[in-house]
C-alpha cells in the first residue's frame, strides 16, 4: 500500500489538480461534505471542500517522483516538515473516506435537530426548560416551541443555546 500525502492546491484549482494527478496514476482524495445553506430564502444542499486548496494524494515515491507532483498544474507544493513531505497516516484518510460515505447514504453524524425533537435550552431567559424543536431560521438560530403559562409560544434561539434531551 502507497503512502498518503497531503497536497496544497491553487486557489479553487483543487478539481483541475486531481484531474491531472489522476492521469499520471495518482490516487487522490478530495473530502467534500454536504452543506446546508439558505439561499433567497430556501434550504439549499450543495457540496463544499472539507479543507480548501487541500488533496490527499498515493502514490509510490520510486515510481512517481515528488518532482512531477508538484510540477502538476494546480498544486503548489506538499505538505511538509522540512524538506521531506508529510507521511498523513492510513487511518486518517480511512476515516474521512468512511464518514463521507456515511454522510453520501444519510446517516447523520453530528447532533443537527429534526422537526419534532425534544430540547433543552441551556442558558438565557429560558434556561432549564423543556421545548420541542421546529425548524431552523438560518445557520444560528431555530425555531422552538416553548410551553409557558398554558400557552405554547413558538420563539427563536440561538443554536448554541439548545441541546437534545
């Protein structure tokens, strides 16, 4: 098994840099994540780098030499301690490669809330209370429903501030 090695790319040049490392017989690893943004108004999922103007490439240093891959249009140089390049462990990029694909068949990694969740808000006016999550209102902040005096408010939190019971 080659080793990894971590690339710093061009400026927005990473796709042109994995294109040409591919055509010399490099393999390359390019982590990109899912991200949710809301655009006018609307929740859009579009595919964003997961370390800008960085590529994990493998290949055989007595085959392919450390010359050619930086002369490769769109990279500027290794990742390195001194003059050698950086060994980036297997694991590592195992690692990113499985939560990728976790993330690509839907399972959900990290503690996003879903329309219906119990919550409990951590600090502020509201802190120590129970409420039920809605939606969220942009990147920061949600939309909780809170029971107070009989009456269900729906109110908006920041996120930091809530977390599920």
């Amino acid at each position: 098994m080659n080793p990894w090695y971590l690339l710093y790319c061009k400026r927005s040049e990473q796709e042109r840099a994995k294109m040409h490392l591919e055509r010399q017989g490099v393999d390359c690893y390019y982590p990109q994540i899912a991200v949710e943004k809301i655009r006018r108004g609307k929740k859009v999922f579009h595919r964003e780098p997961l370390f800008p103007n960085y590529i994990f490439s493998s290949f055989d240093p007595q085959k392919i030499t450390y010359t050619s891959i930086r002369s490769t249009r769109g990279v500027v140089n290794f990742v390195s301690q001194g003059a050698a390049p950086t060994v980036v462990p297997f694991s590592l990029v195992n690692t990113l490669m499985m939560n990728e694909e976790n993330e690509a068949q839907g399972i959900k990694l990290s503690p996003y809330f879903e329309s219906g969740d119990e919550i409990a808000i951590l600090n502020g006016k509201y802190e120590g209370a129970a409420a039920i999550f809605n939606q969220p209102d942009g990147e920061k902040r949600s939309f909780i429903f809170i029971q107070l005096l009989k009456h269900e408010l729906e109110i908006i939190i920041d996120n930091a501030c809530i977390t599920k019971i």
